[in-house]
C-alpha cells in the first residue's frame, strides 16, 4: 500500500529551526521526484521545495530560499525539510507528496506553528 507519513511538525519561535521528515511505503524514492507543500489558513497551497528522482535538483519557492533544505535518504526511503530562520508567515500545515508539479500522493499533513 503507497504511503506517506509526515512527523516533525510542532510550535517553534521565530528564528527557530525545525526538522520535517516524510516516510515513502509502497514505492521506491529513486524512481519518483518528491515534494513539499504548505497551506496556511484562508491561503491557497503552495509548493515549499522538491527533489528530483536522482537526487541530483532541488528546487524551492522564493519565500524558502536559502532558509529551507529538502533532502532523501533512500536507504531509509525518507525525506526530510530543514526548516532555518522561520517566521510566522512560515504556519502552515505541511504536506509531503509524490511528484513535483503535479503530485498523485499525498501525506496527511503536518502543522508548524511559528510565534513571533
């Protein structure tokens, strides 16, 4: 059975650090690029970071840039986001999903809170 499964999530200060990791069942992550998305109250989603098949390109949103690192481990087939230098407009519940435009999987969600 394909699965995702988000842990990490949690209340952190602004400026704080915060570590996501996402755990793939059902399919290889070598085969499959691989995001994170975020969605804040009354905001629409938004594509946080992705990681190529390979391993080999990552791209990130703007917003994350130089804060945030996506990175996969896939003798473990997990991944993680390493969240640095968080604000509050980083709140949201973040989802991690199979694909990078377009995602066919999704995890359940995690919420990170930011308090300013």
């Amino acid at each position: 059975q394909l699965q995702l499964v988000e842990s990490g999530g949690g209340l952190v200060q602004s400026g704080g650090s915060l570590r996501l990791s996402c755990a793939a069942s059902g399919f290889t992550l070598d085969y499959y690029a691989i995001g994170w998305i975020r969605q804040a109250p009354g905001k629409e989603r938004e594509g946080v970071a992705c990681i190529s098949a390979s391993g080999g390109s990552t791209k990130y949103a703007d917003s994350v840039k130089g804060r945030f690192s996506i990175s996969r481990d896939t003798s473990k087939n997990q991944f993680t986001l390493q969240m640095s230098s968080v604000n509050p407009e980083d709140t949201a519940v973040y989802y991690c999903a199979r694909g990078s435009q377009f995602y066919d999987y999704w995890g359940q969600g995690t919420q990170v809170t930011v308090s300013s």
